[in-house]
C-alpha cells in the first residue's frame, strides 16, 4: 500500500465512489430508516446499488424502492423462496421480464441458484435454477448467484445453460481453485461481510491471489445488522457502508492502494451490470 493510504480512514473513505452491487434495501427490516440510511449512504460515497429479487410477492415492493432512489435492480427466485408453485412465479418472471424489457434499471435475473442447507426446498430449486438460467439467456441478462454447498450442480448448470452476459456470485467465500471455476463460466465473485471476519482464512488466502478484474463488493444483508448492533458500526461513521473496509481489506491483502483497489471493483460493476 502507498503511503499516501494511512492517512485516516474515514476521511479518504469519503472520497471514494463505490457500487453496492448486492443490498437487500427492499426488505422490511429497513422500512423505518430507509431514507434516512440512503441518504447516510451517498454522503459516504454510494453512487449506485443493485437490489437482487428474491421471490414473486416482492417484486413491486423492490421496484418502488429502486425507482424512488434511482438503484438498479434484478428480478428472481431465491432458493429459499422455491415452492412447489415455483412454475407459476417463473412464468409470472417471463411475464414481468417482457413487460419491463426496456427499463434500463432491470440489470440482471436473481437472487437465483442453489443451497444445499436448505433442504426444504431442494427438489423445487434445481428446475426452479434452470428455468431462471433459460430466462437470462432469452433476455441476455447476467445472473445473481447464490451458491452454498451446491457449487458442483451450480458449475455444471452454468456448463449447461452458457450465459453471454455471465454473472455473480455473491458471498462468495472459498479456495482459489473454486474461484477459478467460477471465473472460468463467466462469472465476477461477490465479496462481502464474511472477508471481514478473523476467521474467514481461506477467502483471505484466495483474495491474495486472485485478479482484482474478477472482483466486485457486496454489503448483502450486513446493513441490516448494523442498524441495530453492529460489529462495524465505529469504523463505518454509523453509515452502515462496508464497502469501503472491504476495499481497504483486499488492498491490505493485495500490497495495493485503496484507490486502485476501488476503481478496478467500480470498473468491474459497470461492466457485470452494464450500468
């Protein structure tokens, strides 16, 4: 890192312009401070957010709030939200993707893929994936990937079903070589909370090596914890944005500079969503 970086953190933070390319802001968990948690937000350096869709019953809500602050976001089936009326939501997606083909704001498909934790659902995800895959095809769109315990089904349906526009993979958090996996199918890797932690030895190990080109940064669902008691809370201001640790995070493992760690990630986000 150069040594114009140790000056301190909060106030270089500011400066930098960083994309929230995953954050959950349609959830009702931050109904009573979403205004004033944007506005925290773009003070602090947000220029843009993409907010991922994650079942049927949510969508209106997730395109009010895009629209109202100007983000982008995708349209999907979390698999958790895959039900045994998992055709009707995927045929309502094809509907409302028709219908909204031509909003600049709709940038991706997803929150969709697999968790094998999650066994539930289990049966009603795998067609429930591939019919989202189909439909990112159809409407050459990237994709939002949830991927836990299920990279083997998730790299073979992505061999399946190549996408033009690749995608995502959000949270991630594993080894080089799955990383190159991923990269390989066309996909960024999300990088979120979990790199932040102590514990999470591996991701740090993959970041060091990794091409910052393959990298984009996530909040997920970090902001929703911080409003209340938050692990981050004194090193963020009270802003609740964490990309800006992540960003320092993956410089410090890198050998590199803050800036140039924040202006490859922004680049790459542009490019994931076309934004």
């Amino acid at each position: 890192m150069r040594a114009g970086d140790s000056q301190d953190s909060k106030a270089f933070d500011s400066r930098l312009a960083v994309i929230d390319s995953h954050v959950h802001l349609d959830f009702d968990e931050f109904d009573a401070e979403r205004e004033q948690l944007v506005a925290r937000l773009r003070a602090n350096g947000l220029k843009d957010a993409v907010i991922p869709g994650v079942s049927a019953s949510q969508w209106p809500k997730l395109q009010a709030i895009a629209a109202r602050h100007g983000f982008h976001y995708g349209l999907g089936v979390h698999p958790w939200y895959c039900t045994e009326d998992w055709q009707q939501d995927i045929e309502n997606l094809s509907k409302l993707l028709e219908e909204r083909g031509d909003d600049p704001k709709l940038v991706a498909i997803g929150e969709c893929g697999l968790d094998a934790l999650h066994k539930a659902s289990w049966e009603a995800q795998l067609p429930c994936f591939e019919a989202q895959l189909q439909l990112a095809q159809q409407h050459e769109l990237p994709v939002i990937l949830h991927s836990v315990k299920a990279h083997n089904e998730v790299l073979a349906l992505l061999k399946r079903y190549p996408l033009a526009r690749g995608g995502v993979i959000h949270g991630f958090y594993g080894s080089m070589q799955l990383a190159q996996h991923y990269v390989d199918a066309g996909c960024y890797l999300g990088i979120g909370h979990l790199l932040l932690e102590e514990k999470a030895k591996k991701l740090q190990e993959t970041l060091v090596k990794l091409p910052l080109e393959h990298l984009v940064i996530e909040t997920d669902l970090a902001l929703v914890y911080q409003l209340k008691k938050s692990q981050f809370a004194d090193k963020t201001g009270g802003s609740g944005l964490i990309l800006h640790l992540l960003i320092e995070k993956i410089a410090n493992l890198q050998k590199k500079s803050n800036v140039l760690v924040s202006e490859q990630v922004f680049r790459n986000t542009l490019q994931l969503f076309d934004l």
